[in-house]
C-alpha cells in the first residue's frame, strides 16, 4: 500500500488525547487508511503524519469527516539517508 506524509495547520493549539485519536482510527479504518504516527510542531500547532492509504483521496475524505485539516498530502517512495544514499521508504 502507498505511504503519505500529510502536513496538517491547526487554527488552535492541539491537544492530542486517545479518545480523539481512537475516533479518527475509526474514520480512516471506514475509508481503508492507516494513521502511522505523527510528529508534533514545537507551537502544537502543526503535525506531519505518515499513514499508509490507497489513494490520496482516501486521506482526504478521511480528515473532511474526521474535522481536521490535510493541507499538504505528498505520496513517500523513498528516504534519504544521513549519508546521502536511498533507501525504500518502508
């Protein structure tokens, strides 16, 4: 399955918790996406999340339902590592 980097603006400060975390589990597990991890900016204010999904689209429909924003959606092929050479993403 295809691996994404989602980019995500928040308006408010975000305040991560596992009942909202569950909830959106259960929204992407409906559109057949699966939320990896996400780094969290210093001013919680912004994420970039990996998630395996087939489409792009599919991330999309999932955050418009879930209530989050997916501003930037770039589909991953590959790594670059500290020593300059490529690597699969996964």
């Amino acid at each position: 399955m295809p691996l994404f980097m989602i980019e995500r603006n928040y308006a408010e400060k975000l305040d991560p918790n596992a009942a909202e975390a569950e909830r959106i589990n259960l929204i992407n597990d409906s559109e057949g996406v699966h939320w990896l991890y996400s780094f969290l900016s210093a001013d919680l204010r912004k994420t970039y999340c990996l998630y395996d999904a087939p489409t792009a689209e599919a991330i999309i429909r999932a955050a418009q339902r879930a209530g989050i924003p997916a501003d930037v959606v770039v589909e991953i092929d590959a790594r670059v590592l500290a020593d300059g050479s490529l690597a699969p993403a996964v």
